[in-house]
C-alpha cells in the first residue's frame, strides 16, 4: 500500500514538474514572439523565472494587452463606420492641408498614413494652465451648452470646484442637454461609491463606469488597462483635453506630501473638434455597445481661417494603431534641430524612446526634461531614476519641479511643434492605456507653451551629472531594481 501511494506522489511530481517547465516554456516562446521592448522581455522573464507560479499567474493577468472578447468584437464591428467618417470628411478638402512647417512634417506625414487625414487647419486652441482658470471656462461652457456634453476622465474626486463641475452638469440635464460621461474604474472608484454618483444619476446624466475592475474579469481581459483620457465636448464644437482630471488640487491626494498637482488643459474650437468627438464616439460603443453618431464635419463646411492653428490629435490604446504614441514621439524627435522640452511626472521610457532622446542630446539638439521632484508613486519614482545616468551622460539637461507634483505632459520641439496631452512617458502610456495627445504646429502656440514652461523652469533645480553620482550605493540598487520592472508600472 505505502509503494503504490510512494508510485503515485513520484509520478504526480514528475507530470507537475513536466507540465510547469512545458508551461514556461510556451510563455517564454510567447514573449519572444510579441517582439516587445528588451526590457519588456527581461522583465518578464526574470518575473516567470524567479517566482514559480505566482510568475506564470501575473503574466496571464498583466503580460498582454487584450481588452476582451466582446470589445474585440465591437472594434471590428466599428470599422467601416470609421472608415466611412474618414471618407466623409475628406469632402471637404479645405479643412486639411499639407503646407506644415519643416519640423512638423514627418510626424504628420505619419498621422496622414495611420488615420488618412492630412493637418487640420482653422482651429483656435487657447492654452490654460491654472485650475480656477480650467474650472471658470470648463463650467462657463457647460452652462451654455444646448444640446449635448461628453466627458471621459481618468479621475472624478470630490470636493472643491469639482463640485462645482458637478452642479452644472445637473442644471445642464434638467435645462434638456444630453450628459453623457465616462469615468475610469480604478481612478474613480471613489466617485462610484459616492452619493454625487447617484445624485448625478438620479439627475438624467448617463455615467458610465469604464474599464471595470473585478478579479472575475482577468480571464476575459487585462485588468490594470487604463482609460487615461481626459475629454470633455461641448455641443460638437468646443473641446477639452490636457493633462488635468477633474480634481480640485487643493482637496486630491493631499496624504501623499507631494504638494498640488499642477496641470494645463487647451480648449479648442473649429473642426477638430469633430475629430475629438468621433474618437469620444468610439469610445462610448466600445465600453458599452450602444452607438453614438458620429459628428458631421458638414457642421464646420465654411472655410476655415487660414491662419489659425494646425493640428492632428493621435488616440491610442488596444484596438488602435500599436505603438502610434511612441511612433509619433521618435519621430518629433528626430525632426528637432534646435532645441527639445519635455515635462512628465512619470519617467520610465522604452529603450527606443531613450535612445532618440539621448541621440538628439548628443547630436546638439539642447534637450530639457522636467519631472516631479517628489511622485506620488514610490516605484516609479526610483524606477525613474535608473535613467538618469544615461541622460546626463549624453548631455540631457534634467531638472526637479519643486514644492508640486508637475503633472503636465508636454512636448516643445524648436518652439514651433507641440505635443500636448494625457501620455506620459511611461510604457503604461507607450503601450497600454487608452490615451489621446494633441499635435499643434503654430509658433504663435508654441510660444505660450513656451513661457508656461519658462515659468516651471524658475520653480525647478537642475540636477548636476557630478552630484549624481555622488548618491549612495544603496541607491544604485534600488534604482536597477526597478528598472527590471520599468515595463510593467
């Protein structure tokens, strides 16, 4: 009896131990395959590797991007609907125009080729930056609206002016204007739980909560995707996106000792805005399946002003173009001649995006990164780190926003090309969430971005190659540490 039970635990070891190595073997073929990053494959690797199982169960919940069966299904479902609003809108031909400055035209010679739409032109893009200024024009414009309101944000905190936000949406649905508004799961739980949810509800709003959360959901879809857009419409012809949720920085994460978030929106009108609400449109069926129509770029059928600004806006996120964020910043980048300002509060670039960062500094491109000097996210913050030896060795000038946590997401490129948006420079935002950046070639633009970014210098230290690399060896470790979990923050 005790040989047949000895038999039995001897071959159930072995056939565990064949089918687990037979496992990690088909994930580590699989990695291999997907052709991500290195760092991306050696995270992963060292993950599977050193922790038996639980390595094997995080790659099948965090290791891939897939939204799900059911929003496969309505992404390929949407197809023609998108491409017959593309082809709609190349009716009007006096919208689009090819005559770009010399810097922005690779990166939209790319937006051409992956959308089918060429710069748009006539539109007027205002730059804010203070959040009583965001609020006044956010809430100004909804309490104008006459027919419909469409927001999507990562996160809705209580408290404040967004409150504020809250109550003029309400007057706006029961004047008869259709609200309709999308909120992340994990940003806004706190909004879910909350009565202004119900309140709001109870009011005629549509809320909708995307991107649910629920451990039953990892066999159908990666959980830790993210809808990191920030959108607001009003009326189908003034739109909002940046890199500000509707928080009230004096009343959000104040336990985090970080300070206050500091944030621009830009407010747009003409037809881009008929873009942004088609990419909103998408959006909307995608989580739920109901569909919006989409905005008629008839409704824009004038001649624009010639003079005012170009733009592109690029979504990203599964189901769109793969890499589009991270094409689009190697490309800004290569076109520099002169000079390169980013601001991002999250530091964590692939090695492509680091390799065109550190080439341009070291082909005489003067290049300025600003990040947080204190992050709400420990991790990222010491991953962050690992790569600052490599900039300020290639001549990257880096500098530490004091007192706040920086939160804009910016791109300034020979004062002439911006990127302004919700995409950090992160993998999370390279490759996962659902995010939205705003291209703007116009100088007049440029040079408000400009004095914005002037005005963060003076609230910032430069960090020195040679007091950098006086830190303490503990560091080093840290640092190198969470490099190998760079791709997964």
């Amino acid at each position: 009896m005790n040989l047949s039970v000895d038999v039995f635990y001897t071959w159930g070891n072995t056939l565990f131990l064949i089918s687990y190595w037979l496992i990690i073997v088909a994930i580590t073929l699989r990695i291999l395959m997907k052709r991500k990053p290195t760092t991306f494959v050696v995270a992963w690797l060292m993950i599977i590797y050193i922790i038996p199982i639980v390595g094997i169960i995080l790659y099948l919940l965090l290791g891939e991007a897939h939204i799900g069966q059911q929003r496969a299904k309505r992404a390929q479902k949407m197809r023609p609907t998108i491409n017959h609003f593309i082809n709609k809108s190349l009716d009007f031909p006096f919208i689009f125009t090819e005559q770009v400055s010399d810097v922005a035209k690779p990166l939209f010679q790319l937006c051409k080729h992956q959308t089918g739409l060429n710069g748009i032109n006539g539109n007027h893009i205002e730059l804010i930056h203070t959040p009583n200024a965001i609020f006044d024009a956010l809430i100004n414009d909804i309490n104008q609206a006459k027919s419909n309101i469409e927001m999507v944000f990562y996160i809705w905190n209580i408290g404040g002016r967004a409150d504020e936000v809250e109550y003029a949406l309400i007057r706006a649905a029961n004047r008869g204007v259709k609200c309709r508004i999308m909120l992340d799961s994990a940003g806004s739980r706190r909004f879910f739980n909350s009565k202004q949810s119900k309140i709001m509800r109870n009011a005629g709003i549509q809320v909708v909560e995307s991107l649910k959360v629920n451990l039953f959901r990892f066999i159908f879809r990666r959980l830790d995707i993210r809808q990191h857009r920030k959108i607001a419409i009003i009326d189908n012809h003034i739109a909002y996106t940046g890199s500000m949720n509707i928080v009230d920085p004096r009343f959000f994460k104040q336990n985090k000792n970080v300070g206050e978030w500091v944030d621009v929106m830009i407010r747009m009108n003409g037809p881009i805005v008929t873009l942004m609400g088609a990419i909103y449109a998408i959006d909307w069926e995608l989580e739920i399946g109901d569909k919006l129509f989409l905005p008629k770029i008839v409704d824009f059928a004038e001649k624009p002003e010639q003079k005012r600004h170009i733009m592109q806006v690029i979504p990203s996120g599964p189901g769109y173009s793969e890499n589009i964020i991270q094409q689009a910043l190697l490309t800004a980048i290569y076109s520099a001649q002169q000079e390169i300002i980013f601001t991002t509060p999250y530091l964590v670039p692939s090695d492509d995006l680091l390799h065109a960062i550190c080439t341009a500094a070291q082909r005489g491109v003067k290049v300025k990164i600003i990040v947080p000097q204190k992050n709400d996210s420990i991790m990222v913050d010491w991953a962050s780190r690992a790569f600052y030896s490599d900039l300020l060795d290639s001549g990257v000038e880096l500098y530490q926003f004091k007192n706040n946590l920086l939160h804009t997401k910016s791109v300034l490129i020979d004062k002439q090309l911006s990127l302004v948006g919700t995409v950090n420079l992160d993998m999370r935002s390279l490759w996962l969430n659902f995010e939205l950046t705003t291209v703007i070639d116009d100088s007049e633009f440029a040079h408000h971005l400009d004095l914005l970014l002037s005005d963060y210098f003076a609230q910032s230290e430069q960090l020195e190659l040679e007091s950098w690399n006086k830190r303490p060896f503990w560091h080093h470790i840290i640092e190198r540490l969470f490099y190998f979990f760079a791709p997964l923050l």
